[in-house]
C-alpha cells in the first residue's frame, strides 16, 4: 500500500477526532474538549502541509495543474484560511465550517480513482471505503437506539416525578439527570457517524456509480434523518426544552428505521441493508 496514502488517513482521522470534539463543546460545552480538538487538529495540518509540499517537491511545481492536485491543494488551503479565521474570531462554528469543507475534498482526494494509477489498488481503496461507510453508520444506528431508549426513560422518570409515584418502577430505571445526559450525548456522537458514513458514502459511490449516488432513497433520506437530529440538537442548546427534544428524538428514531428497513428496498445498491 503506499506510503503517501496512509498518511493521508492519518490526515482524515485527525481532522475527523477534530471535528467532532469541536462538534461536541459546540453543542454540549466542554472546554476541556474543545482544547483536545485543537491539539488533534495542529499535528493533522503540520501532516497536511508537509504532504501538499512532497508532492509539490516530487512534481518539480505547485500542484494544481490536474483536479485531484487541485482539490489536494485546495483542502490545504481551506483549513489553513479556516485556522486564521478562528484565530481572528475564536469562532467555533468558523472553524467547524471549514473543518467540513477541507475533510469533504481530502475525503475525495484521498480515495479517488485519479489519486492511484493501479486498477487493482482502486478496488482495494474503494473496499476499505465502503468497510468505514457501513461501519460507522451501524455505530450511528446503535448510538440512535441508546439515546431514543434513554428518551424513553426520562419521560417516564419525568412523568413519575410530576405525579410523585415514587415507586419500584421509578428506583429501578435511571435518574431523569442520568438519562438526560445519556440522551443528548449518545443522539449527538450517533450524528457525528452517521455524518461521516454519509461523506464516505458519498464519496464510495462517485467512484462506482457516479452523480446518481446523490439521487439515491436512501441517500436523501440519511441526510433528512441528519438534518432532523442536528435541529432538535440546536433547538435544545437554544431554547432548553429538553422534554420536548425526548419526543422528536423518538419520533426521529422511528423514521431512522423506516429509512434503515423499507426506504433502502427503494435503492439501487444498498442490497445489504436487510
């Protein structure tokens, strides 16, 4: 396997840990987080730089002069402009924005077809690809369960608690506190994989099946379920309804397994779905 190409996983988990630690201190503040995102990320743009000028030394030029040199160079440059606006902004949401945008294009870099001259070491890349794609949506889909269960149980300790039944049932299921914290955190971290099974994904089928990969069922409906999660996540940051964050995240999960069982019949390649 060469050389160049592990380095630039390396690159991609880097700014993926990055990625979701940001995520997490931006949704449920943490800032011990926040400082390991930004510790995981400096050692993964050192990485970058470093890969963007060996090939940059290899070729004799700057590589920008064929689209996979391009979109390489491209990621560089968007998370270094993203590193400087966080510094002039100390915003969170900045950095997290081109965070998105430079793991997209390294994403596509990295395990695109231009980037190997090899047929058999395409196939090879594309399969590792599709192993990451399936496996971290299985955790998002376990993470889903656990938080829905856990939204369960804090309406039923909350509804216990507004009618002072403190009974066996009561003691013999988590606190209300416990299955809050359970809740948000299992429903966030289950959006992070799903979001990055979704860009691998995306990725894997330009490689095998082309733009209709975006006009796929099950495409279209894992991005809604996406959408869905992050704005009930915004909306109890904001407004701190967390009763009303355990009924839309159930109600959610139950469209994740419709989208799991019978919106991946209508897909033209998800054969493993069921």
């Amino acid at each position: 396997m060469d050389m160049m190409f592990r380095i630039q996983e390396i690159i991609l988990l880097f700014y993926f840990i990055s990625l979701s630690a940001l995520s997490y201190d931006l949704f449920l503040r943490n800032r011990q987080v926040r400082k390991v995102s930004l510790y995981v990320l400096t050692p993964g743009v050192i990485l970058h730089f470093l890969s963007v000028g060996q090939l940059g030394l290899t070729l004799g030029r700057i590589p920008i002069l064929t689209l996979a040199e391009s979109i390489f160079t491209l990621s560089f440059v968007f998370i270094l402009i993203g590193l400087i606006h966080f510094w002039k902004t100390k915003s969170e949401f900045v950095l997290a924005f081109y965070l998105v945008i430079t793991i997209f294009l390294m994403t596509f870099y990295t395990f695109s077809s231009l980037n190997f001259s090899s047929t058999a070491l395409t196939l090879e890349i594309v399969n590792e690809l599709l192993i990451v794609h399936v496996g971290a949506a299985l955790c998002a889909y376990v993470m889903f369960f656990i938080g829905m269960l856990n939204a369960v149980i804090y309406l039923i300790q909350r509804r216990n608690l507004k009618k002072k039944q403190f009974n066996r049932a009561f003691f013999s299921l988590f606190s209300i506190g416990t299955a809050e914290k359970v809740m948000l955190r299992m429903t966030f971290i289950g959006v992070i994989f799903m979001s990055i099974s979704i860009i691998i994904g995306i990725v894997w089928g330009l490689q095998i099946i082309g733009l209709n990969v975006l006009y796929d069922p099950k495409v279209i409906g894992t991005i809604c379920v996406i959408i869905m999660y992050t704005i009930i996540l915004a909306l109890v940051k904001m407004k701190h309804d967390t009763p009303r964050f355990a009924v839309y995240s159930i109600a959610i999960f139950v469209l994740v397994m419709l989208n799991y069982l019978i919106v991946s019949e209508l897909s033209n390649f998800h054969f493993w779905s069921l």
